[in-house]
C-alpha cells in the first residue's frame, strides 16, 4: 500500500502546506510513509482539481489518501461528492484522515466480521463529514451575501 498525502487550501493567498509537518507526524504515528505529497490551490468546492485527480489516476488498489481534515477533499455538492467517492471506492482508494478515526484507528483487524462492520460505518461518517463540510461552505458563502 502506497500513501498519498494531499493538501489543499482554497485560494493562492492561503497556505496550503500549513498542514504539512502535522500530516507527516500523524504519518509516523500510523507507521506509514507518504509515497508522495499532492499539493494545491482550489476550491474542494470544485469537482475537478489537477493534483487530486493526478493523485486518482496515480493510486492503485489499496493505496490511500492521507488528508488532514475530511473538508480538504471535499466540500462537493451531494451530487459531486457521489461522482468523486465512485471514483475513489470503484479504485478501492482508501481515505484515511485525521478527523475520522474509523479512517485509520483500526486498520489491522484481522476479523473479517469487524473489517466489514467498520467499513460500514466508516462509508457513513465520511458522508456525514462530507454533508457538514458542505454545509460549512455553503453557509459561510451565504454569509458574504
């Protein structure tokens, strides 16, 4: 399994390597290496980002996402979330992120029982963390006026 860590931040003037030494520590204490670092300026408003769909085209089977917060790779309306997570669980892509510890907290399981259970809920609060990563954007733009 390789690990892909992305970082994103919404617009040139932010900075999106801010996470970047806290993405690598959380790395270490997963014991995993980042294969390589996926790094842009872009809406996670916006379904189609350079660096994210070159990550998606790079990733193999069980490889996986490193992000630091859910709202870093998405912020998708509830239609292009759909297209973007088809596109991740049909390349049996893994997200794991810091704010979702069914993402990572249990990753050797050896009990097929669990895995399975644990997937399940892991699917549902990456769609919960998708819906209030949605929600925030779109009540901080209603917000602007």
């Amino acid at each position: 399994m390789r690990v892909y860590a992305y970082l994103r931040a919404s617009t040139k003037e932010q900075d999106a390597l801010r996470a970047k030494e806290t993405l690598s520590e959380f790395a270490k204490s997963l014991k995993v290496k980042i294969s390589a670092w996926f790094i842009e300026n872009e809406s996670g408003a916006k379904l189609h980002r350079p660096e994210l769909f070159r990550l998606l085209d790079m990733a193999e089977p069980g490889d996986a996402i490193l992000i630091e917060q859910i709202d870093r790779i998405t912020r998708l309306s509830e239609e292009d979330w759909s297209k973007l997570k088809s596109i991740i669980l049909d390349n049996r892509i893994k997200i794991k992120s810091m704010d979702l510890p069914t993402s990572h907290a249990f990753a050797n399981i050896d009990d097929e029982f669990q895995r399975w259970v644990l997937s399940a809920v892991n699917a549902m609060m990456l769609d919960i963390l998708a819906a209030t990563a949605r929600k925030d954007y779109t009540d901080r733009w209603s917000a602007k006026g």
